[in-house]
C-alpha cells in the first residue's frame, strides 16, 4: 500500500516536471522574450542588457532551474499583452473559474446519478428512453453550441437570465463569490448548466450501464431471494457497488470541466482563467499561457492522484492486486 | 473474418456474397435508425463533396459578394429573397452556400486529422506491442502523460502555439494543415493503447511464430500479418473519434483559433453568428449550428453501432 502510495506520488512528480518542460520551451522558444517586452525604438546595447538581466543567457538548464523556481513562488512573469505580473491575473480569476466548475459537477452529480439508477431499474420504461435519447443529442452538440442556445433562447427570446458576466460579486475576505446577490445567482444559471450538461450525460449513461451489470450478479439474485426490500437491494447493494467507477469518472471529469470551462467562459464572458487563457492563446502571449498550462497541470496531477488513493481506499479488491504486484 | 477472407478459394464474387451474408450487415438491416443515419452521413458527404457544383454560390469569391446583400433574412421571412434561401451573412455571403463549403471543410479537417491520429497511434502501438521493452515504456509513459490532459485542451495549446510560430498572413494557408496536426496530436493515445493490447496478444500467436520461423522481417510481420488482425477496434475508435474531431475543430474554429472568418468553417460561421444573435440575425448562428449538430450525432450513431456490430459478446 505504501508502495503503491509513494511509487503514485513519483510518478505524478515527474508528469509535473514534464509539464514544467513544455511551459519552459513554450516560455523561452515561441518567440523572443525580449522582443516581446520592449519597443521597437529599444537600442541593441538595452536588449542585451535586459537580456542578460533576465538570465536569458545562461544556460538553458539552468534557466529551466530558474523556471521551476519561479513557478514554485508563483512568479510567472509579466503578461506580454496587460504588462501586468501573471500570478495575479491568474489569482484574481480563479474563483470565478472554481466557482462555476463546482457548481457545475454538483449539478452534473446530483441529476446525474439518479437519472442513470432510474434509467437502470426500469430499462424499458418511456421516460428511461427519453433519457437515453436525450442524452445522445446531449454528447452531439458540442458545448458552445449548447450555450449558444441556452443564450438564444434564455437570454435573447424570452429575456429571463442574462448572458454574460458573473453579476456581483460579495467579496469574502479576499474570495470574490457571486453565490450571495441575486444577481450573481442568476448569472451563474447558463454557465454552468452548460458546463454541467456533458458531464451529466457522461454520469447518467456510466450509472445506468454499471447498474444493470450489478443487477443481473447472484448476489443481487440472493438478495432478492432472501425477501429484502426493493429499496434495500436497489440502493444498498446495487447502487453502492456502482459508485466506484462512477467516483473515479467523476472525479477524473473535474478536470475536464476546467479545460471545458475555456468554452463555457468564453461564451457567456465569464471573467475566469478560461477566457484569459484563450485571449492569450489569440494573441500568443506566452507568459499566461505558460502558467496556465502549469497551474491545470497542477490541479490534474492532483485530481489523479486524489482519486487513485481513493480508489484504494474504497475498492478493497486493488490493494490485493497491489500486493500482489509487489 | 478477416482470416476467412485470407482463403484464395473463392472468386471475388464470393467475397461480396459473404459479405452481404455477414453478422454486420444483417445488424444494418436491423436498425432503422442506423439506416437513417448512414443516409444523412452520406448525404453530408455528398454535399460536401459536391458543394462547388452544387452550392449557388462560392462563398470565398469576395468579388461577387455585395454588402448590400448583408444581414438578408431566410427566404420565408419579411425581407428574404429566393435568391439567399437561408439568408445571408455581415458579409452578404449566401448562408447556404457558406454552410455547404463549411461542411466540406469540417468534414476534410475531421477526416485528415482522424486518419493523421490513426496512422500515429497504430505505428506507435503496432512497434510498442511487438518491439517491448524500453521503447514501449517510453510511448505508453508519454501516452499515460497525454491521457491525463483533455484532448480540447492539448489540440488548443498545439494550435496556438504553432499559430503563434506562424506569420499571421499564411493563415488561410496553413489553417487546414495547423488544425489537423493539433486535432490528430490530440486523438493518437487510444489508438496506440488499442493496437498495442491487441498486438500483445497476436504476437503469441501461431501464424506470428510460423511467419518469424520462415524467416520474414518484424516489419513484415507486424504490417503484413498483426495489422490486418487489429484493425477491428481501430475501425470502431475512428468512426467515434471522427464525430469528436468534427467538434474538436468546430470548437477551435469558434473560439477563433481555427478557421479563418475569410474561409468559414461551420464553427467559424457560428462564430460571427454570434456577434449577431442579439440583434435578432439568429439565422447565421442555428442554422450552422443545427447543420453541425445533426451531422455529429449521425456519425455518432454510426459509431455506437459499429461498436455493438463488432462486439462478439453482444452477439
């Protein structure tokens, strides 16, 4: 188990340095830095003096030294395009992102999961079909178009939510949140039901697959036999059993739903990493897209790591396969 | 089956008589709703090859595009004339027309790019199955990294970053080639992991062992004699992965890291529909959109049920 342990938590180290390394040739090989940074009317002797300031002509792998170093201190630099230090525009974006990622996963969970249980007890049932209909147009619209949509309708025919922004916000110590004015609430409805509604179809159809594999085991049969309840086989030994496959999926998807928060944000301009990140990515701004990359490297790494670990935890039948690997 | 057809008996008449008695197309003939989708697909493929036939316009033709033409309803509503069914575009550009050349560019950018991942994840798994050792820890490790990442996010990093190597002038250029080698980059891990899975058991097969005891180059061995035994899954994997890559770049093209607005993609279009939806020029954006969506799911419900034909477990 310890081995299992510390052997992940190596692995998820040299995966961060990996993308440490890519952030780096990013950062010091998509065009020149120093370019970036000064005007045309800069003299050959200030480049130069710039560059060597900002060790530019060291050796590469001590500048990729420098890099990681700067990166543990959450010093990324300054933007090409605000001038601006990157950790605080960074930092003064994420709770918007965090805020709209959670609450879509909540929303993807809580309609998720009993979708899918329902859609395996009563397989044959009209309103399991429609779920299942529903549910492939569901995965084929991409999620732009879906927010499109959403604005289409919501926003633009029948006027009822706006669509964009993140209303206002209460600032909570230094966490500006939107959960707490009316406005905020209502901004936050489209966003991240878009967000949530691939996620959700992703839950529902694992849910309802994994439950009519469990359904049709002995134990399920014996538990029938032996005169429980409905309830009681249903959701005590079928739906518990589910849940394993359906935690690691979800908590894998949580990463996803940052990298699809891009496409969210950038419909509905939500003032989050996701619409900087693309706005950089448009104007090459490296620095941002560096740190960007580096800090959703970051969070995946310890998504995974978090979910293997509890996969262990919960999954009993792991840690002997585990051992025995050992 | 594909051993079967390996058997130079019967004539090539025999090959098509087996395979209108094969598993696969009675499984076709079952399902309505994969009839209709295979027809809406061929009929996307059709128009898109077509399309400078067919289209009554040519949408990247700027000369005969006429700004007074711009922002034209679909022909049933007030102020729309038959000659833009389906209206026009900021540009005056005919939206039936654009969508028609949008499709086909869609359709090339998905295909290129399903077929650039293939090849990619095949080679790489085809060597790491049947070579091992170090070279097949160093692809599954890269590939375990890649698979750790969103396919999205990795085609939108490569994108810009390669955009951003690039002169912005070439970009109608080097728009179709940038997006193909970021969607492909993207898609090649589950191929390689496929392939290889496969291979590892093959290569423990008796007619490998036979093929190497005569003699034959691993090269041979692997495309000549594995290959044609893998292909099976991969078929499957490409038909749900050309569906994903449609809206890989449809997306990218939205964001504007795609297509350029001169050469609209259907993302694209959606794109400069969207600047419009709120003055009420909603057609620019659904239909598009409508045309995206109902391609997608089409090639997807051919790839569900690709999936459960080739499956032997469900048979």
């Amino acid at each position: 188990m310890l081995a299992f342990m510390i052997r992940r938590f190596l692995q998820s180290i040299l995966v961060m340095l990996v993308v440490a390394l890519i952030s780096f040739l990013l950062f010091r090989f998509v065009g020149d830095p120093v370019d970036q940074m000064v005007g045309i009317e800069t003299s050959i002797d200030q480049r130069d003096a710039l560059r060597q300031q900002l060790g530019l002509n060291d050796p590469v792998l001590v500048q990729f030294f420098h890099f990681i170093a700067g990166a543990l201190r959450f010093d990324f630099g300054i933007s090409y395009q605000f001038k601006q230090p990157v950790a605080a525009m960074i930092a003064e974006r994420f709770p918007a992102t965090l805020e709209l990622s959670l609450l879509s996963v909540v929303i993807a969970i809580v309609a998720g999961i009993p979708m899918g249980v329902y859609a395996g007890l009563k397989r044959d049932s009209w309103l399991s079909r429609m779920f299942m209909t529903v549910s492939l147009v569901g995965i084929s619209l991409p999620p732009f178009l879906v927010g499109i949509l959403f604005i289409f309708v919501f926003s633009v025919q029948l006027q009822w939510l706006p669509s964009f922004g993140r209303g206002e916000t209460v600032l909570i110590g230094f966490w500006p949140t939107g959960f707490l004015t009316q406005s905020g609430l209502k901004a936050l409805i489209l966003p991240s039901i878009t967000l949530a509604l691939f996620q959700l179809t992703l839950i529902m159809r694992l849910v309802r697959s994994e439950m009519l594999e469990v359904l049709r085991t002995d134990y399920i049969k014996f538990a029938r036999a032996r005169g429980l309840s409905r309830r009681a086989v249903n959701f005590g030994h079928a739906l518990k059993n589910t849940l394993v496959p359906v935690m690691t999926i979800t908590g894998l998807q949580l990463g996803s739903v940052i990298a699809f928060a891009i496409i969210t944000e950038t419909v509905f301009s939500w003032p989050g990493m996701g619409l900087l990140f693309l706005q950089a990515v448009q104007n090459v701004d490296i620095p941002i897209m560096a740190a960007y990359l580096m800090l959703i490297g970051f969070l995946f790494v310890l998504i995974n790591l978090i979910v293997d670990l509890l996969y262990v935890a919960v999954d009993p039948r792991i840690r002997i396969d585990a051992r025995q690997a050992n | 089956m594909s051993k079967a057809s390996s058997i130079p008996v019967k004539a090539e008449q025999g090959a098509i008589a087996r395979f209108l008695a094969s598993d696969i197309v009675y499984s076709f003939s079952r399902s309505k709703l994969t009839m209709l989708a295979a027809a809406i697909t061929l009929f996307y493929f059709l128009m898109a090859l077509f399309a400078p036939l067919i289209a009554p316009h040519d949408p990247f033709d700027l000369a005969s595009l006429n700004l007074l033409d711009s922002l034209t309803p679909p022909m049933w509503e007030e102020g729309g004339v038959a000659q833009f069914p389906l209206g026009t575009d900021d540009q005056g550009r005919d939206l039936l027309s654009a969508i028609m050349y949008g499709s086909r560019i869609s359709l090339a950018v998905g295909f290129a790019s399903v077929a650039f991942a293939a090849i990619l994840g095949i080679s790489l798994g085809l060597l790491s199955g049947y070579v091992g050792g170090t070279l097949d820890s160093v692809i599954m490790r890269i590939a375990d990294i890649q698979m750790t990442f969103p396919s999205i996010l990795i085609a939108l990093l490569i994108d810009g970053t390669v955009s951003g190597l690039l002169p912005q002038a070439s970009r109608e250029d080097t728009a179709f080639g940038v997006l193909t080698l970021s969607i492909g980059l993207s898609f090649w891990v589950q191929y390689a992991r496929t392939v290889r899975s496969s291979v590892l058991i093959e290569k423990e097969r008796e007619y490998v062992q036979a093929a190497r005891l005569i003699g034959l180059r691993p090269l041979t061995i692997m495309v000549r004699h594995v290959l044609p035994n893998v292909l099976g899954p991969v078929l499957v994997i490409a038909t749900i992965n050309l569906a994903l890559a449609i809206i890989t770049e449809a997306t990218l093209s939205f964001l504007g890291v795609g297509f350029p607005l001169t050469e609209p993609s259907l993302g694209a279009l959606i794109n400069i529909g969207n600047n419009f939806l709120f003055s009420g020029e909603w057609w620019i954006t659904i239909f598009p959109g409508v045309t995206l969506a109902v391609l997608v799911l089409s090639v997807n419900l051919l790839g569900d049920w690709l999936r459960d034909a080739l499956n032997p477990k469900l048979r």
